[in-house]
C-alpha cells in the first residue's frame, strides 16, 4: 500500500500538473513533514508541542544563514539543519521536557515566542525583521523541489513508523499514557522524551530549510509566526489522526487544499476564514481523534445517513 | 453528521452560485490582498480604492472597449498564500499582469514568483527596498522606497529646524527596521547626533518607560516609524509624560493616516510625518478621489489608496499601449509609462541600485488644528508649517 | 544617581505597576479557566476582542462610557461563555480521545470564526472611544511646586488599575467564602473527589467558564479607554494572560494580580534598561523559568517565606 501511493505520488509531475498544483501539492508534502515530525512527539510520546515553529525556523535560518554569511547553497541547509537543530532541541529539550501536560504545552509555545523575538533582536545575524532573501531560486520548475520535499517526507515516514513499531514506539506510548507507571517500570522517560524531541524536532527543521529553498524569502515573523506554523501544525495532526501514520498527511491534506479551496470560492470574501474555522470545529467535535483516527466512526456514520 | 453534510452542501452551493458570469468582451484582473488579519485595513482601503478607479474607467468605456472586472483574493498576509494565488492567476487564469499586496513579505513572494514566470508585478504599497534592488526584470513599484520616504522630512529638518540631535524610535518589522536605518543615514549626513535608536514591538500597550529615556535624552527631534495606532498612543503617552522636542516627527503610515488625529486628538497637534501623498496636492484627479472617497466610506484615504486608485490607471495605460496583450509586451509598455495620475507622474526608472522603481517627492506634512497640512516642499504646501512648536505645558 | 535617572526609574515603576493592574485584569479570567478545566484556552484574546466592541458600540450609539459598560459587557461575555462551554467544549471533553489537547482546535476555531466575524460585521478599521479624559494625568509638579522632578500617573490606567484590585478581591472572596466557589476549587483540585462530595462539576465548568469570559469583558471594557480597537487583537493578549496565569497560580486570583505586577514593572524595567525589543524575550524567559523552576508560581515565594514552608 505505501508503496503503491509513493508510486503514484512520484509519477505526479509527469501528468502536467499546472504549476499551481504543484506549489499547492508542494506544500501539502511539507506540511505533512512537518505534521508526521510532531505527531512522533506529541501523538505517540504524548507531549503536545505549542512551539514547533521554533524548530521550524531554525531549520530555516540554518539555510538562510549558510547563504547570507558563507554564500554556501542554501540546499545544505536542509542536511546541516539536522545537527543544529538537534543540538537546539536537545538544549531546549532539557528546559522543557521537565513539564507536563498543559505545562509543557505552554512552555512550548513560550518557547517558540522567544526564538521569534530573538531572531529579530539579533540584527547582525539573522537581518533581524528585515528577513533574508534568495537572490536567484535554484529551479523555475516545481519538479525537483517536489521530489526533494517527497524524499524528505519518505525518509520521515519510514522513520516514524519504524520508530513507532520499534521498542522506542512502545516506550513513547507507555510515556503517553502514564508516565509515573512507565518510570517505574524502568523506562528511562527523560530519555526517551528528548529523544522524541530530538528527532521531531530535526525533521521539522529539515521542512523549515526547505521552506526557505522554496519560497526564498524568509523573516522571524514568516517562519516563527505562532498562529500559521505551530498552531497549523497541531491542527494538521489532530484534524488527520493523532498517533496514525496517514493522519499528517490527511491532514495535510485537509489543511492546505480545503483552505485553498474555501478561500478562492469567489463571492465569500473574507467570509471564508469563518467558514474554516466551523469547519475545524465539527472536525473536532464529531471527530475527536481525526479522520484517520476516527474513520470507522466517520464510515458508520456516513452509513446511518444513507440508510 | 447531518450538519457536517449541510455544511459541505451549503459551501458546494455557493461556490457554484457564486462563480461569475464571464462575458467575452471583459478584462479580468484578480488582485492579491489581505484582507483579514492585522493588515486588513490597509487591504480594505485598498480595495476600495481599485473598485473606484475601475468603475471610473467602464464609465468611460473600459480599457480598449473591454470592461474591467476587478475581483479580489485574501492572503491574509501569509506568503505562501500569496504565492498560491499569483501562481493559479499566471498559470490557471493567464492573467497577463499582476497587481497588488500590501506587506513586503508578500510582495517579495509574489515577485519572486513574477520574475520567475516573465510576468509583469506592479507592487503598489510595500516599501522595502530589496524588492527592487533585485534586478528584477519584471518587478515594477509605483511607491517610493522606504529609504526615500522621508527625503521631504529630512529636507524639512536641514532647511528649517536644523537640529543637533535626533531619538529615533521604531517598531520591530521590516518597514519601521528599514525606515529606522535611513532616517540614521540621513542624520549622519546632516551631522545630527543619533542619541537613542531604539524599537519596540507593534501593539505594545505601554511605551512610557521608552518614552522616560527619550525625555531623560533630551533630543532636539523624535522621530518615530510605527504602523497605525502605536503612532497615536505614542503621541498619547508623550502628552502624558509632557516629554518636550523641537519637533514631533513620523515617518508615514501610522502617523499619515486619520485614524491618527481621531485618536490622538490633541496629542497629535504639530507633530510631522513623512508622507507620499496627501489629497491636498495639485495632481489632477488627487483632490476628487479623495473627495469621493470621503463621501463614501467616511474618512480620507492615505497614500495606499491613493496609490492603488492610481494603479489601476497605470494598468489601463500600459494595456492602452501594449502591441498585444502578452506579458512581455506589457512589460515593455509599463518600462515605458509615462503618466500623470492622482498618485503624481509616475515613470519606471532604474537608478541607485533599483530597477523599474518610481521615484516620486515625498512630502511633510503637520497637523494643524486637527488636520493633516502639506507643509512640505514649499511649492506642494498648502499651509504653511507651525515652527517652533509650544511645550505641552504651554498648550493647556 | 542624578536627579533625572532617579526620575527615569520612578516613572519606570509607576508605568510598570499600572501595566500590571491591567495585565493582571486580562489574566484573571484565563487563570480561573485553566485552573479549573486544565484546557488551553486561545480564544482568551478574541473574547476580549468581542466585549471591546461591545463597550464600542455602546458609546457610541448611546454615549455609555466604557467604565459603565462593564456592566453590560460582563454579562455578555458571561452568557457567551456559558454558551461556548455548554456546546462546543463539553461536548470535546465528554468524548475519550488520545490527547485531551484537542479542545485547543476548537478554541483556535472560535477565535478565527470570532475575530472574522468582527472584520465582516465591523470592518477592520482601528478604532477608539474618542473620550475626553484619555490622556488625562496627574502631575507631581502640579502638587509639589518645587519638585526636582516631574513624574505623571495616568487616570485612565489609575482607574483600570483600582478596577482590577476591586475586581480581584472580589472574585478572591467569591471564590474562598461563598459555595459556588467553594465547589468551583474543588472542581480544580480533584473533579473526581468533588463530585462524590455532590458537586455538579459539569455545572461548576460552565459557570467558570462563563465566569472567566465575563471577566475578560470586564478587562476589555476597562482597557478600551487607553488602546484601541481592532478585529485581529486577540493574539498577543492571549499570551499576555498565559504568562499571568503561569507567574501567578492556576486558579489563584490574587496570583494573578501578583502575577500581573510582577509581569509589568519587570517588562517595563527591561524596556527602559535593556531595550523595549528585547522585552518580549523577557517575558517568555521569565515564564518559561517561572514554570520550570516555580511550578506554584511567584506568589508561592511569599506563602514560603511566610509560613516557613
């Protein structure tokens, strides 16, 4: 099956989609990077992340910074970003991986706040609100750009669910659903905490230094912005499935096509952002686990009405 | 569930109902905006003012005969929804030229993408200066860059206050950090000491403990570049810790808009900004857009409305004298505009390192007795400017 | 210290308690919200949003000063809450999901239908209650002839303040002294233990949050006055009163006016000493170190040093 749809997503740009289609298909792959990144952490090891713009735009300003002060290709963003933001996570990890539940939470977001307001105070570095800017995007072509978000999104796929069948996956759902009886049985949860953060947090980042290849313009507002990266990114994963494979991706799905879609309906103006946000409420309160999560609810549903 | 049908029902429904009846003998121009989030306004404003330009040119039989249907897309100020509606306009819609957006974040997007396509990009209203330093071939700005916006101001300050030290206070984005360094510039070629250069972030409620040390500072001028209303509670808190100045000076947007004096009210008296337009300039059709607007939606536009008014008017003119109506042709044909509008002569120019960029005087302007003056050059003024200007002790 | 840096200092102090009055306001409603229900609540801002438009509208079409409209605001906001709670949260809470975190999407959800249906309805236009006394102040000069230095105290943001002490005490007493409060701490600290005791915590919810949204109006109302008006508002006051409810006590009503004082004079004191754009840094630093190591937040440093515990 995964195969199959890999398949069939790698033949996608041979059947000349418009290059509308395919900025919109782009973006629905990277928002499922970043979806699957923070499902490993906040789905199956239970810490649901207010912040992971912070990842995000570090992975960003990682290939930002390697164009602007070493005039290296901002592509080298994407594998360098790894081990910074590895580095940053793990650093980040330690403050506020201590917290629970809503705690975290709200460090997470705090977190994501800091890196923002940051990036802007530290002129010399960043080009503080100025942003950076790509002189010259490597292709006009979506094609390569897609193939290396899906070779991204695959590698983040497979890892997920190799981590999530693994021992790790069991101690990270042991961690979810009571962390006080999964230390007593001698998992080291601190560990494997940072480790979830760790990893969730690199392939964010990963997405984020993609980004800034893509759009070629970045700036603290764009890319650590709360309310269009981290809080996007739980509602990608919660709409699509929390704790399922295909969830991120559903969701993905949902979230950049339907809103695409809802906005350009001539005639509804700004309406459409209301019309979105009802919407993400019946999701939510019909389908508390995501369409993923919830399919067999949605499909016995959707049979009641027919009969 | 059954109102989770109703509501997909009821979406399909007005999406179809919704869909315009295009007729063969129109010209569709969709124009990228933000019209919902912080920007809206300024989006809105916008927006008004394109449909009243359009309007204006069908009563006079639209450009070549052919109607102008102007219809508009929220990117709610995300580049990347900017980037999707201009990529569906070039790729789905064909649309020849592109108009529009507010934030330069966008606008960068969106020429990027322009560029890319060999599509002509008119930006109207965003002010960075990158944008046109690019080399772009097929980027065009019709409003001056940040780094000019004040010349009318610093001018003003060579000519008539000539101070010895200057506080510059700005917000924390892109056009107030731009604005900031030139005002900077500008000081240091004047031999103005910069004695605080600070910024703050927008939508702060409290700028006192700021303000303590400008007033503990003592400048000659205080010059601050914020959006929108941190202008008015600036003011507002100055009043309030009576910090005295020379001379109170804003570098456009919030401090050129109404909602300025509405809510400073007296607070706002003599203080300056930079601006790109006022209504009171002798342009032909300025006074009467501003007029009409006013009468319709209440209060006077700033500069972004007039800008976009005058865009439309761009447009119409390059379309008038394109051999055909293909993006190169019409790239040719703005190159070569030469036209005076509501907005001021407006020509593409490349020089300073800008290329298709529309060098434009800016203006001073003061508020006097609860109105906005062109003080500023002398032959654009309207009234002339109050200088010195009495301590707020002496105002009561 | 020269008089003028003494004077600097001074004003810093005076800024920054008032700013705490009013930051204390805008975390009140979100500290006993996030006490009692534990849920993370991001259309705090948007409610506010909503009563400010109230208090708008109020003056003027019918010239009520926005301190009046707390009255009318408050309950408002109160039936508004009860409304959200009753059927679109309970409903979320009632249902077993993986992670109990999704209720936030319902309230990102409200928050975007809320602040878009302003912008429809009430356009994007900025706006402000053009009263009279906005910029009204005291002046030390003006009582104290031969002061070597002249410091102000706004009365708007004076009365904002008092507001929030009167509100504070009084949602203090209701919350320790009558049995509506009673139940309503109990329904925080265990719900399960409350409702053997025979309170109907299902009740008790709705009645906060209710209680939390009126008090938002509340703040909205008082801080209309000194800001202003637009649809998309909500976001950073939202953080705002997280950072309270955290410096303060989940659930505390007088943690949250210390919390409120402390957020204010120590943002005000990194504006005038380190820089105004690196205050929001502190904020969060502040928070985020107020959560690691203060789990009961700052008001829990005083009940130490008191009790010895």
């Amino acid at each position: 099956m995964p195969f199959v749809i890999l398949a069939i997503l790698a033949a996608l740009p041979l059947t000349g989609l418009s290059s509308y289609a395919m900025h919109l298909v782009i973006l629905v792959v990277m928002w499922s990077v970043v979806g699957m990144a923070w499902n490993l952490l906040g789905g199956y090891c239970g810490q649901v992340s207010f912040g992971h713009a912070a990842y995000f735009g570090v992975g960003a300003y990682t290939a930002g910074i390697l164009y602007t002060k070493m005039a290296i290709s901002p592509w080298w963003g994407v594998p360098l970003s790894i081990p910074v933001v590895a580095l940053f996570s793990f650093f980040l990890g330690y403050i506020v991986l201590r917290l629970r539940g809503p705690f975290f939470a709200l460090a997470t977001l705090a977190s994501g706040e800091v890196m923002r307001v940051t990036a802007e105070n530290l002129v010399d570095f960043t080009g503080g609100t100025l942003g950076i800017m790509i002189q010259e995007r490597t292709w006009v072509e979506k094609t390569w750009y897609y193939y290396i978000i899906l070779l991204v999104a695959t590698v983040t796929f497979v890892l997920v669910k190799k981590l999530a069948e693994s021992k790790l996956g069991y101690y990270f759902v042991a961690i979810r659903e009571d962390q006080d009886a999964a230390e007593s049985m001698g998992i080291n949860t601190t560990l494997y905490k940072t480790l979830a953060l760790c990893i969730s947090g690199c392939l964010t980042g990963a997405a984020g230094a993609f980004y800034m290849n893509y759009m070629g313009y970045i700036d603290p507002n764009v890319v650590f912005a709360l309310h269009d990266i981290s809080i996007i990114t739980i509602m990608i994963v919660m709409v699509g499935g929390v704790a399922t494979y295909w969830g991120p991706v559903v969701g993905a799905v949902i979230m950049v096509l339907l809103a695409e879609w809802i906005r350009s309906i001539p005639g509804l103006g700004t309406a459409h952002y209301t019309f979105f946000g009802i919407l993400l409420i019946i999701i939510i309160i019909f389908l508390p686990n995501g369409i993923v999560g919830d399919f067999p609810k949605l499909k016995r549903l959707l049979k009641l009405q027919k009969a | 569930m059954k109102r989770l049908s109703f509501a997909v029902v009821f979406i399909f429904v007005l999406s179809i109902f919704a869909a315009p009846v295009l007729a063969a003998n129109t010209f569709e121009l969709v124009i990228p905006l933000p019209l919902t989030g912080k920007q809206a306004k300024f989006g809105e404003m916008m927006k008004r003012s394109y449909e009243m330009a359009a309007e204006e040119v069908n009563a006079r039989g639209g450009i070549k005969k052919k109607k102008l249907i102007l219809a508009f897309e929220d990117s709610g100020a995300k580049p990347e929804t900017a980037r999707a509606i201009v990529e569906r306009l070039i790729d789905v819609k064909k649309q020849p030229i592109i108009v529009g957006e507010y934030t330069s974040a966008c606008a960068k997007a969106v020429a990027a993408v322009a560029e890319e396509r060999k599509t002509p990009y008119l930006i109207v209203a965003s002010a960075d200066d990158e944008i046109t330093q690019q080399n772009y071939k097929y980027v065009f700005r019709q409003n001056q860059v940040n780094d000019h916006y004040a010349d009318a101001l610093v001018s003003f300050f060579r000519d008539v206050v000539k101070p010895r030290t200057i506080a510059i206070l700005y917000e924390s984005s892109a056009f107030g950090t731009s604005g900031a360094e030139a005002m900077a510039k500008d000081a240091a070629k004047l031999g103005v000491r910069v004695v605080m250069k600070e910024k703050y972030e927008a939508g702060s409620v409290d700028f006192r403990p700021l303000l303590s040390k400008v007033k503990a500072a003592r400048p000659d001028v205080v010059y601050m570049v914020s959006y929108v209303m941190d202008a008015s509670l600036l003011m507002k808190q100055i009043k309030e810790l009576r910090v005295d100045a020379k001379l109170f000076a804003g570098g456009a947007a919030g401090f050129a808009i109404p909602e300025f004096i509405e809510n400073a009210k007296d607070a706002a008296e003599y203080v300056v900004s930079a601006t790109l337009w006022t209504e009171q300039l002798k342009y032909p059709g300025a006074g009467e857009y501003a007029e009409k607007y006013k009468a319709r939606y209440g209060a006077y536009p700033s500069y972004h409305g007039a800008s976009a008014y005058s865009a439309i008017f761009v447009v119409k003119n390059a379309l008038e004298r394109a051999k055909s109506w293909t993006p190169d042709a019409i790239r040719d044909s703005l190159k070569a505009t030469n036209l005076m509008t509501a907005f001021g002569p407006i020509r593409f120019e490349n020089r300073e390192g800008y290329r298709n960029q529309n060098f434009m005087d800016t203006l001073a302007i003061q508020v006097q007795s609860g109105r906005f003056e062109t003080i500023w050059p002398l032959n654009h003024a309207s009234k002339r400017y109050i200088y010195p200007i009495p301590t707020w002790r002496q105002r009561r | 210290m020269t008089s003028a840096q003494i004077e600097v200092l001074l004003q810093t102090l005076i800024s920054g308690i008032l700013l705490g009055g009013l930051y204390a306001l805008i975390g009140l409603g979100m500290t006993l919200i996030m006490g009692v229900m534990k849920i993370i609540n991001l259309a705090h801002g948007e409610l506010m949003m909503v009563a400010m438009y109230i208090a708008y509208w109020m003056f003027v079409l019918f010239h009520v000063d926005p301190y009046l409209s707390v009255f009318i605001a408050a309950p408002v906001m109160f039936f508004l809450g009860v409304m959200i709670q009753k059927f679109l949260i309970n409903p979320v809470l009632r249902v077993e999901s993986i992670l109990p975190e999704n209720q936030v999407i319902l309230t990102v959800g409200i928050g975007m239908v809320l602040s878009n249906l302003a912008t429809m309805f009430f356009t994007s236009d900025y706006r402000s209650t053009p009263v009279g006394y906005a910029t009204d102040a005291l002046y030390l000069s003006d009582y104290w002839k031969s002061s070597p230095i002249e410091l102000s105290l706004s009365v708007p943001w004076s009365v904002s303040f008092v507001f929030a002490v009167i509100i504070t005490i009084a949602l203090w007493f209701f919350l320790s002294k009558t049995d509506t409060g009673k139940s309503i701490r109990a329904t925080a600290q265990d719900p399960e233990a409350a409702l053997l005791m025979g309170v109907n915590i299902k009740l008790m919810r709705v009645i906060t949050f209710g209680l939390g949204s009126g008090l938002v109006g509340a703040a909205g109302c008082l801080l209309l006055p000194i800001y202003y008006l637009f649809p998309a508002l909500g976001g950073q006051f939202t953080l705002i009163a997280f950072v309270i409810t955290i410096l303060g006590r989940l659930g505390s009503a007088m943690g949250a006016i210390i919390g409120g004082l402390v957020l204010g004079v120590f943002e005000s004191l990194t504006a005038t000493y380190i820089g105004m754009g690196w205050a929001p840094v502190g904020r969060f630093v502040m928070f985020i170190a107020c959560l690691v190591f203060l789990p009961g937040g700052v008001a829990s440093l005083l009940r130490k040093k008191r009790f010895g515990a």
